[in-house]
C-alpha cells in the first residue's frame, strides 16, 4: 500500500508539473512587444486621384469563420478560402479607401496560418497599421474537445489605407477586473487603435476600437477611456471613432446612448426609426458595429451596412462616404 501511494503520489505531483508548464508555455507570447504596433507601408500601387469624396468601412472579420466563429466545430480550411474570396470579391465591389478590421488573423492555426491582412490590402492598400491584441502560443479554447482548440493565434485590429497613414498607436485599455488567473493570462486585449490619415493634405485620425463582448462593468470603463480619446481628438482633426462596440443600440441603458446625444457626432448608416443590423450574420437582429464622425469638420455623404458580405463573419461591415469640411 505505502509503495502503491509513493507512486501515485509522484505521479501526481508529475502531473501538476506538466500543467504549469504548459500553462506557462501556452500563454507565453510568440512576438516581441515592438512587433505589437507596426505601420507598414509598400510601393505598390498608385494613390488614388480623389479630391472631394472619401470612403471607409467597419468590420469584424471574425477571422473569416462565419458562423462557426468561437464554435467547438470543425472548421475546414475550404470555409476560410470561400470567406476570403468573398470579401475579396464584395470589398473589390465596394471599393472603400479605408477599412478598418477587427479580429483579423496575422498568424493563427485556426485559420491556417493566412495573413488576413495582406491578402486584403493586396487589393490596392498601400498602409498598413496593424494593433496585436492576441499573441497566445497555443490557445486551449474552445475547452472541449481538445481537436478544436485553436492553438497559436496572433491577432488583432487593423487599418488599411489607399492614402498615406502616420503617427499610429496601440492603446491598451482595462481588462476585467478580479478575473480567474487562467482567463486573464489568455485575455485578448481590448484596444484603441489610433492612427491619422492624410487626405488633400489634412491630417484626418481614425480611431479603430473593439470593446469587452461579456462583462458590461468592464465594457462600460473601458468606453469612457475611448470617450477621453475620442475628446482630445476631435478638437483639432476630423476624427472617425469607428469598430464593434459591444454595446446594443436599442438598449436604452447601453453605454453607446452617450455617443446617439452628442449634437456635434454624426452616426453613418444609423435610422433609429429603422436600425440597421450589424450581428449576426445568419439572421441579423442586433445593431453593435458603428461609425461615428464629427459633424464640424467631415460631411457625411452615404452609408449603408454591406449585406452582400454575407457569412463570411458574424458581424456585417459599415460603409460611409464622407467630405471634408
């Protein structure tokens, strides 16, 4: 009996071992920090010849699983390739000069290690931001069954421009307090992702944000950081505040009410009247995603939600054409 429990004892205590270093491992990152926020910039296609009227689209991507996104189902490499020449197709379509992404994939096994992002911006995108909010070595999510974890992931939000993009930014904002260890060591950070664009020669700041999908406290604090941001901003530059907020435009309690009353904010493709519907995909009920704009400094021209991307993602991209003032 003793020598039967000096065994399980040791390996027991083995066992323990191999989880923590697998913890440790697995939530180890696989970029260097300076690698987090990066603008890049090739010479590859001319700048567009446009003087007067601009365009830019929103959208979550969902790393181009559709449906499936977050699912403990199997997801065949083919469904990305379709998802991709989808938007492909729609964005080639739609012809925007600036979209901003959100869960984009740079480097992840769940999406078969396909740089998202350049495979977009091969369109004709010259600048690049890109803000890394997802550096995990090998992610144990979904839980269950241990086939569909999704294993290394690097992933974020990004900007792609057919105009020139400067002075770009990572901004961290809170995590959610008091959670588990093991749920703050894979957190995806939530950022705000700054960056100006050059168009006629007038510094033009987009702010590309993605906010807590499952803790309201933690959405709500994190919003006001955007807010101050947001602020600073719009007092000198024409500034976009655009991204999936998390926050329900027909819950009156819902910290987005704060944007729908400021008289000097502009709302692209908004008709409280008659929302229309960002998530999900499958059979949108709920408005989530939004482009506001300061009504001082850029007119608004058009907008609507692309419906023609389909399920591609569970979220649709918001497009609105706009001047400056």
């Amino acid at each position: 009996m003793k020598r039967f429990l000096k065994y399980f004892s040791f390996i027991f205590l083995l066992l323990v071992i191999v989880c923590i270093v697998f913890f440790f491992w697995a939530s180890s990152s696989t970029l260097a920090e300076k690698e987090y926020s990066k603008l890049i910039e090739i010479d590859t296609f001319d700048e567009p010849k446009n003087d007067s009227i601009f365009s830019i689209v929103t959208y979550n991507i969902g790393y181009l699983s559709g449906m499936t996104n977050n699912r403990a189902v199997e997801k065949p490499k083919s469904l990305f390739n379709d998802n991709l020449q989808k938007v492909l197709l729609e964005t080639k379509e739609v012809n925007p000069d600036i979209i901003a992404f959100q869960e984009i994939d740079y480097n992840a096994s769940r999406s078969y290690n396909v740089n998202q992002e350049e495979e977009i911006a091969n369109l004709g995108y010259n600048y690049r931001a890109r803000a890394i909010n997802w550096d995990e070595r090998y992610l144990p999510f979904p839980y269950w069954p241990i086939s569909m974890h999704f294993g290394k992931v690097v992933s974020g939000q990004s900007i792609i421009s057919k105009y020139q993009l400067k002075n770009h930014k990572r901004i961290v904002l809170q995590r959610v307090a008091d959670a588990p260890f093991h749920r703050d060591a894979f957190y995806l950070e939530r950022l705000a992702q700054v960056v100006k664009v050059v168009l006629n020669d007038k510094e033009v700041v987009v702010i590309n944000i993605h906010l807590e999908a499952f803790e309201k406290e933690t959405r709500v604090k994190q919003f006001e950081e955007v807010l101050s941001i947001f602020n600073t901003y719009k007092k000198e530059y024409p500034t976009i505040l655009l991204g999936d907020f998390n926050s329900r435009a027909r819950d009156k309690d819902a910290i987005v009410q704060k944007m729908f009353v400021m008289s000097d904010v502009g709302n692209a493709a908004f008709n409280p009247e008659n929302l229309a519907n960002t998530f999900d995909t499958k059979k949108p009920f709920e408005r989530i995603d939004y482009i506001f704009y300061t009504k001082n400094t850029i007119e608004y021209v058009s907008g609507k939600v692309l419906n023609a991307f389909g399920l591609a993602s569970d979220h649709l991209p918001i497009f609105m054409k706009f001047k400056l003032r």
